[in-house]
C-alpha cells in the first residue's frame, strides 16, 4: 500500500519541477530585459510563448489535484517533507534541459534528501 503514496508523491514532485522548468524555459525565451507587473504585460508574454501555459497545467496537476490527495492521504508531517523531492527533479532537469553543471556537493546534497526521504516514510 505504502508504494501507491510513493508512487502519487513521485508524480506530484516530478510535475511541479516540470512546472518549474516550464516557466525557465518562457524566461529564456523573453527577450525584454525588465519584468513589470501589469496585467497588459503578461498577458502579452502569455499570449506569445505557450510554455507559460504548460508550466501553469502542471502546477495546477500538482498543486491543486495531486497535492491535495496527497494531504488526504498522508500525515502532514509526512507528505511535505518528501515534497523536497521536487528538488530533485528539478536538479536532473536543469541538467539535461539547460545544460546546467552540478557540482559533487550538490549530489552529496541529493543523497541527503533521498536518505532522508527514506527515513521519513518508514512508520
């Protein structure tokens, strides 16, 4: 039974680091140099790049569908510390999306949180 939640915390940490990678990739795409906080302007930089669009699907999927089932599921104390994972994912995608280097002490720190992870989901 255990698995299911490891499976649906999995899910939920991997779309909201998509989500994340969504929006970096719209980010790299604008070419105005200043961000303003006007609805004119980001309706604009929504209507040109649809990847703004695929970032906010997915944390819609995960925040508000896969999260919350998530917290119904799981005790609190348990399902957001394993929230942390999306840490991971987003570390592996700035990897192979934005050819990012990832220094030694970040995999040391990737072990830490899987470890702990670990140690987290055992009753």
């Amino acid at each position: 039974m255990w698995w299911r939640y490891f499976i649906l915390i999995m899910l939920q940490t991997s779309t909201l680091a998509a989500g994340q990678a969504m929006f970096k990739l719209f980010l790299n795409r604008v070419h105005r140099n200043e961000f303003e906080w006007s609805w004119a302007y980001i309706k604009d930089l929504t209507i040109q790049n649809g990847l703004i669009i695929l970032g906010m699907i997915a944390f819609f999927l995960s925040s508000l569908l896969l999260w919350t089932y998530a917290l119904k599921k799981l005790p609190f104390s348990q399902a957001y510390p394993l929230s942390s994972l999306s840490f991971i994912f987003g570390m592996i995608l700035a990897y192979f999306m934005f050819s990012e280097a990832i220094p030694f002490t970040r995999w040391i720190g990737v072990f830490l949180i899987v470890a702990g992870c670990f140690l987290i989901s055992m009753k």
